[in-house]
C-alpha cells in the first residue's frame, strides 16, 4: 500500500472488471490492491486496514455479503460499497442492513464509481474527524481542569507551540497527562484533520520497534507472513507521538534520527526508502539529558526532538486545581456508572486537596470513581479511601520553614524524607539551582545530589527535568 494515498480493495472474481476499476481509480490518485476471492481479500485486511473496499456480491466460495459482515467485523469503520452483475434489489437491502453505504450494477460506470468512492472516503474522514477531535477535546477539557499557574502557563504554551511545524518534547512524571497534551497540539495543529497515532515505546519489545516504527516486508523475518505499514508511514499527513521515548534501544534512535533528517523511513527487509510527512511529539518521564550522558540515549536525537520543551506539571504543583478536578471526575464516574449524580461535602474536597498525589490526575480519576460506587447517596469524608487519609493528607510544606507541625502525623521514616526533600529545595533555591553548589552546600557529590533530586522529583517550576550539570557554573537544572 502507497503512503499518503486512500487505499481501496476491489475483490471480484472477474478479471476484467478488477482491471477496469483500477484504470478508474488510480488515475484519480487511489492506490488500488486486488482481490479474487472473499478468502484472499481477509488475507488481505488481517494483514493491513484499507480505506474502502468495493465488494462484488456474487463470488466462489464466501459470496460478497458474508465477506462484508466478516470484514467489518476486523474493521468495525470501514465502508464499502457492494457490485453486482444482477442488480438484484434483495441483495442491495440485504447488504445495506450489513452496513454498506452504496451499491452500483455492472457494468461499471467511471463516473458512477468515482462520484461513490469520494462520497464514501468523504464522509468517513469527516466522521473520523469529528469522532475524534472531539473526544480528544472533551478528554483534555476532562484532565486539564484547573487555574492555577503552571495549567495556565501549559495552555498557553500549547496554544502557541501547536500550529507550528516544530517538534515538541514532553516531559512530566507518568499520569499527568503528557499524551493529552500531545493530542491538544495535533487537534490545534494545522494537521488535525490528519490521523493522531501513538506509539508506546516503552511496550514494544526491542526487536519488533523498527518494525513498529518503519513497516516490514513480507518474510523478511520469522513471522513477517506479510508486508506490514510502519507507524511512520501511517500517520503520513499527522502527528506521530512516540511516548517513552526514553526507553527506546539505541538501534531505534539512529533509525528515528535518519526519519527526522531526511523524512525518508525504509520498510524492514526493503532497500528502497520513501518519504513521509509527519510531525513528532515526543514524551518520556525520564531525565533525557541524563540519559545522554550514561550513554543510552543519543545526543543529537535530543536535540532534534526537544526543538520546543513542554513540561506536564505533577498534581503535587498543583493541588489548588484538585477540587475542581474531583467535581468533574465524581459527576462522570457518575454518568459512566449509571448512577445518580451525588452530593459531595466540603470535607471530602479539602481532604482530596491535601494529599500529594503520587499516581497524579490518573490515581485521582481512579479515586473519585471508587468513591462513587462504594459510597451512598451523599459523598462523606469517610468515603475517603484510608490512603487519602489525614496521615497520608499532610499538605506540602514550603522550603525554608521551621514548624514541624506542618507535616501533620505521619511515619518517622516518611517525616525524615519529607524534611530531606524540603531542605534539598531551599538550598537549591538558594543557589538558584545551580548543582554544584548547592551539592557543595549540601556537603555531597553531584552526581548523589541528582539522584536525591530524581527520587524526591524536584525541578525547577517550568524548566522540566533537572539534568546534570557539566560544567561548575553551569546552573541549569
């Protein structure tokens, strides 16, 4: 199948009438595959989607309208339109019911045909757009609720990022919402009506990445039983979010690295190379800078990918945001249940407010929803889970006070890192984040200080990640 062209397969068992469809429809700019029989064409759409199929009813074996059922059964979105040499007016119902949206007789019409297909590939990308975009508005209207400053600061930040052709990387801790700000890029984009494919790199095992990423030909290892379209080529004309990017292998990256180059990707197994238009928003809840130099990921695919730096903020940064985010999440955990909406207390807000948060947005959602269905008709404070309780409730404390009244009761061992954590910050504050002397004041190596500041996930309030510092005045962190 040809990137950046709408696929149609045309399965008929006469020869002729494939060929003719072919000289119809690829001069219009379609990439056409070919089918004789119903059993070849699911060869055909288990192997790889199509945007349109265009099903001859009467065929050997499986006849054209078990072939619709079983073919929309793979892909539940896929139109097609049925042909028939006997234009018989119970076959047309019959497929309609089967959900096909058009039917024309033989012998074929070149306009009839051409005036079908557009209808069909129109209103299936207007109903994926439409589908789409506005579940991704609803999601991230949804999780990125809120205020307070560094919400406000993001929502700009994507406003101004997002209609650009830059690359963007984003980094946060895992559950605040870095694929949702992908997403709001690409629906703000000047590509939003071009496909949003993710790829979680951090899921897929390292030898099958290339394959994922590029595409494979067919037998060009154990299990290529046949060609397969890569993630590049797929999301040709839109956003490829490639989350985790932290945990992808070396031999990945310099593949990744050419495709950003040149636009150029080669299938698995292929010598030829072709080009595609994607933009990538990249994620990861590592420290990439430090990763770069340990080694294990690659300077220059940084650079390329970090053009324009987001940072999703941890719900610890900002719980003024938790009230208005828990409403939201209670009325739709609500709805989703088939439950009545409930009357929540003051109390179970100000206790939500105050814990850190540690599983962030995603462990809120996840609570909110628990208390709607273990709770009665009015939400209480001691629906409360007993984690969120007043032991694990203690608010952040601000760097540099004294009062250890602050950290309310919680565990020795859970106060000895709460006060560590906090006196790592003032001191880093106090040299403005510059590592190698707060480590001096600290009294410790740079290289254990950089590990204090990943365990407790300290950063500078918008500057992401803290990486190691090279040089001694360098105080970017």
């Amino acid at each position: 199948m040809e990137p950046g062209k709408q696929t149609v397969l045309v399965v008929d068992d006469e020869k002729n009438i494939r060929r003719t469809l072919r000289m119809v429809l690829e001069p219009e700019g379609y990439a056409v595959e070919e089918a004789e029989s119903a059993e070849e064409a699911l060869k055909l759409l288990e192997a790889e989607p199509v945007d349109l199929g265009i099903f001859d009813v009467r065929l050997p074996g499986l006849d054209g309208l078990s072939l619709l059922t079983r073919a929309r059964e793979l892909w539940r979105d896929l139109p097609v339109i049925v042909v028939s040499g006997h234009a018989d007016t119970g076959d047309v119902v019959d497929a309609m019911k089967r959900g096909a949206i058009d039917f024309f007789a033989k012998p074929v019409e070149r306009d009839r045909v051409l005036v079908s297909v557009r209808n069909a590939l129109s209103r299936r990308t207007l109903e994926e757009k439409v589908q789409s975009l506005s579940a991704r508005e609803r999601r991230f209207q949804d999780e990125m609720l809120g205020d307070s400053p560094a919400m406000r600061k993001l929502r700009e930040e994507i406003a101004k990022v997002a209609p650009t052709s830059a690359r963007v990387l984003v980094t946060g801790d895992s559950g605040t919402g870095k694929e949702l700000v992908a997403q709001e890029i690409h629906r703000l984009s000047k590509r939003a009506a071009g496909p949003f494919v993710k790829v979680n790199c951090a899921a897929i095992p390292g030898e099958l990445i290339e394959s994922e990423l590029f595409g494979h030909e067919k037998g060009s290892f154990s299990g290529a039983a046949a060609r397969r379209r890569g993630q590049f080529e797929v999301a040709h004309g839109g956003t490829l979010f490639l989350d985790e990017i932290g945990d992808m292998s070396l031999s990945a990256q310099a593949k990744v690295l050419r495709a950003l180059q040149t636009g150029e990707i080669t299938r698995v197994g292929s010598e030829k190379s072709f080009t595609v238009d994607v933009r990538v928003v990249a994620a990861t809840n590592k420290d990439l800078e430090a990763e770069v130099k340990e080694g294990t990921f690659r300077e220059d695919l940084f650079f390329r990918l970090a053009v324009v730096p987001l940072r999703s903020p941890p719900l610890r940064e900002r719980l003024d945001d938790v009230p208005v985010l828990a409403e939201r999440f209670l009325l739709l955990a609500a709805r989703e249940n088939g439950l009545r909406p409930k009357l929540v207390d003051p109390e179970v807000l100000t206790r939500l407010a105050q814990y850190r948060w540690p599983g962030n947005v995603r462990e809120l959602r996840n609570v909110c929803e628990r208390m709607v269905i273990m709770s009665g008709d009015r939400l209480r404070v001691e629906d409360v889970p007993e984690v969120i309780g007043p032991r694990a409730a203690a608010p952040a404390p601000s760097a540099g006070t004294g009062d250890l009244s602050r950290y309310g009761e919680v565990p020795l061992r859970e106060l000895r890192d709460l006060v560590e954590r906090d006196y790592i910050l003032k001191k880093l504050e106090e040299h403005d984040w510059n590592i190698t002397q707060a480590a001096q004041s600290l009294g410790v190596e740079r290289t254990n200080l950089h590990k204090k500041i990943k365990q407790h996930g300290l950063s500078r309030a918008g500057r992401g990640a803290v990486p190691a510092a090279e040089d001694e005045g360098d105080a970017e962190a």
